[in-house]
C-alpha cells in the first residue's frame, strides 16, 4: 500500500508529497520549508530513497538542495525516462510538457495514483507560454489514454481523480 503524506509548503501553498511504503519514502517536490518536509519524515521513522521532481520551478524545488544533502539522495526528474523501479516503488515517468519543457508527472500503475506536478489541477491546468500551447494540448489529449480512475495528486490545492478532470475540467473538454 501506498502511503501519502501532503505537506504544503511557501507562500504558494506547494503540496510537497511524501510517499512511503514499508517506512522507505520518496519525496515529490520539496518546494520549500525544509524543516517542515525532514520533521514529518522524522516523526514517521521513514528512510528516504530518492527525490522526484516535477518540474523546476521555484516553488517545488526550493528545499531540493538541503534535502538532498540531508539524506544524500539521487534525484529522478525529466531525464530519467519511462518505467523506473526501487525498493517497494514501481512506477512511470510520463512526459506532459507544456506548463514548462520539463515538465512530467510519475504514475504508479499499481496503486492507480499520479503525481502531477503543475500539469492538471482540479478543475484546471498550470499556466503556459502561447508558444508551448500545442505541446500542452498533445500532453492533455495523451491523459485520455490512461485509467479514468487514476487518483490525481496535483502541485496545488486539491486532489481530484482523471474521470472527474474529463467530466469537469473546461481544458480537457473537446480535445
């Protein structure tokens, strides 16, 4: 089972995901507020394995550093390409870019859960350049591929799940 632990972070309300199984853990986005991010992990007794991001933007990478050196971690992000596998995690690295160029989200097929990064919100998308408003229409079209209950762990605010965004979200409507 996976565990997921949201912890928001900044003046932007960032949602900094722990995900741990069996007290490993990976921490998504440590946007900022280290302390914050390393107290939970603490109080859980959880041994962190690695560090995805889901884009670079300074609101999710601002505690990256000191977390890092914290736990002398590696790093997953846009790089790492397709399936990727370590301790209890499985998972895939989908590409949706177009909020920015290195954007992607991290899909655990088997607990039907993705981590969004700034891609889809609820009832929304992350903002994007005129000039990237193709590549963002191809990465939300590729979601109508996946499983319609995948539950959405998004950047900000809340979670949501793919069939609500379908029925619900006015960017999704029509592609």
């Amino acid at each position: 089972m996976l565990n997921i632990i949201c912890i928001k972070t900044g003046y932007l309300e960032e949602n900094c995901y722990i995900v741990y199984k069996n007290k490993k853990a990976i921490i998504i986005d440590p946007g900022s507020e280290a302390n914050k991010i390393i107290d939970e992990v603490t109080k859980n007794k959880l041994e962190v394995s690695k560090i995805l991001i889901t884009h670079y933007h300074f609101d999710h990478v601002g505690a990256l550093d000191e977390i890092k050196n914290k736990y002398n971690v590696d790093v997953i992000d846009y790089k790492t390409k397709g399936k990727v596998k370590f301790d209890d995690f499985e998972f895939e690295i989908i590409e949706n870019y177009g909020h920015t160029l290195d954007s992607v989200s991290y899909y655990f097929e088997k607990e039907n859960v993705m981590f969004s990064g700034d891609f889809i919100f609820k009832e929304s998308i992350g903002k994007y350049d005129i000039e990237n408003e193709s590549i963002m229409i191809e990465s939300l079209k590729s979601l109508k591929k996946l499983n319609k209950n995948i539950r959405i762990y998004p950047g900000h605010g809340d979670e949501t799940t793919l069939d609500y965004e379908l029925n619900h979200n006015p960017f999704l409507r029509g592609i």
